[in-house]
C-alpha cells in the first residue's frame, strides 16, 4: 500500500512538509480542511481589501480613504459569510468584533506607509500561476504582479504576520522566489524584484530572483518532492513537535500530543487550534 502523491506542490505546501511531514500528510495528502483561526480569517479579510483596491480602482484613485472604503467592502463580505460568528465574533460580542475589524485596518494603514498605491502599475492580482517543473507541477497563488516604469516584472506578497527572524528571513524570500519561478516558467518573463510586504511593523523585504537562487530553489523544492515521494510510498509521515505545533489545526490528532491519526476520518474534530499570536510564518 502508498499513499496518493499530491497533485502539486505550493510553496506553503512545502515549508509545511519542512516543518513537519505528518501536518503535510493531513492537509496535502487526506485533505483536511484547516478551520478558521482569528489569524487567518483577518490576513484574508486585508488581502481582499488591497485586491479589491488594486482590482477596482485605477492609480490617481486609490487614495487611503478608498482603501478604508474597501476594507469596509471586504468586512461587509466577511460578515455575510457567517465565519465572523464561527470564530467566536458574531454580534454578540460586539467589543472584539469591533477590535479585530479595527486590527484590520490598522494592518490597511501599514501598507499605505509601505508605498503609495497611486505609483504602482499592476498586471495583476491573486493571479493564480501552475507550471510543469521537471516533471513536478508547481502551483501559487500571487498576491500582486507590478510592472516598473522601467518595464520590469515585481512580484508582491502581503504578509499580515511578524517579521522573520534574521535567520528565517531567507526561508520566507525562497517562498516568494518560488513565484518568481512561476512566473519565468508561466510568462516567459523572470521577475526583477520579488518583495515581501510586512504590513504590522511596516516593513518591505526585497531580493533579486539571481540564476543562482532559482537553481538553487528548483533543486530544494525537487529534494522535498523526492522526501515526499518516499514517505508516500512506506506511509511514514512523522511528526515533528516544535513551537509550530501552538499553532497547528491538528494537534488533535497528533500522537506527539496524545492524538489519534485515524480519527482522520472523523474531521472536523471539535476541539481546534490555539489562539495563540502567530509567529513570523503567516
Ligand atoms: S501538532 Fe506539531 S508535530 Fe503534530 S502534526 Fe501538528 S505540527 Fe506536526
């Protein structure tokens, strides 16, 4: 017996098997869906903020209340879907709805003192990108595609969480160089800049996609697949407790934690994950 491969591999999809094989096995191979968490409900509400601002309006009028204007559309979105009230903030609990939604727009204020949305000239956003890379198809979801004056591609990535340590910094660019490489292989076209945008600090991280970086990526990303290959092949996705493990939406069932893998079947569990503030990964 082997477990199925994954049809494809994303970026998060392969720092989650560098992390730990075993979360990888129940999100990519049994697919089980991650819950919502106050983290990740909020990243998605800003992201659909700034594409609405950049989908919606042309530059010269993306001013910050335009902005505000769309993060309320966004709210208004998110309200309609009822996950407000699945995280604990329906509208009876009107002071940490009203902390969260205000959390959001601190996070639309960030961008705005990143850059000015009326200097950037967008190709596109939440641009979906799949490419056959020796054999293995690698698929991303680009947040922003920019064209410079100068008639350069810039891939932008908005990031709702902390700022990597210095040591994770090269860790979270490779995801990015990752889009970088999708783009060369999609669009004929290699990036100039791939940038990481930290709206909670502010803070903009930047690298050039070199030869040497994408080369370097295609060869790490087919080492991962290989792994996963292997562990698909003997069944063995093993845990791998760390600090992540606060944050993980399958602590239930993790025998590291006293779960039971085989209750897979039965997911959504009750219990989920901690709501703990996110490390510098989101
Ligand atoms: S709780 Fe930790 S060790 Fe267990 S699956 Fe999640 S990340 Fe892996």
């Amino acid at each position: 017996m082997s477990l199925p491969l994954p049809r494809s591999l994303s970026p998060s999809k392969v720092s989650t098997f560098r992390d730990c094989a075993l979360a990888f096995r129940f999100s990519a191979i049994d697919r089980l869906e991650e819950p919502p968490s106050p983290h990740t409900t909020k990243g998605t509400l800003v992201h659909r903020a700034l594409e609405r601002l950049f989908w919606h309006h042309e530059p010269g009028d993306r001013s910050p209340e335009t902005a505000r204007a769309e993060l309320a559309v966004a709210w208004g979105e998110l309200e309609e879907s009822g996950e407000l009230e699945t995280l604990g903030l329906g509208v009876d609990h009107a002071e940490e709805r009203a902390a969260f939604r205000a959390d959001a727009a601190a996070l639309v204020d960030g961008y705005l003192r990143l850059e000015d949305p009326d200097r950037v000239t967008v190709l596109g956003v939440e641009l979906t990108l799949e490419a056959d890379v020796g054999g293995l198809l690698l698929r991303g979801i680009i947040d922003r595609l920019d064209l410079t004056d100068g008639g350069e591609l810039v891939v932008v990535d908005y990031k709702t969480g902390r700022v990597p340590a210095e040591h994770q910094e090269h860790q979270r660019l490779g995801g990015v160089q990752f889009y970088a490489l999708l783009c060369e292989q999609v669009l004929g076209r290699r990036p100039a800049k791939v940038r990481l945008l930290y709206l909670r600090q502010p803070v903009c991280i930047e690298a050039d996609p070199s030869d040497q970086a994408l080369r370097g990526l295609r060869q790490r990303t087919s080492a991962v697949w290989s792994a996963i290959e292997r562990a698909c092949a003997t069944e063995d996705f093993r845990p791998k407790p760390s600090a992540l493990c606060s944050w993980c939406a399958y602590k239930a069932l993790c025998p590291a934690f006293g779960g039971d893998p085989a209750l897979a079947s039965a997911w959504p569990l009750e219990s989920g994950p901690d709501e703990t503030p996110l490390p510098a990964a989101v």
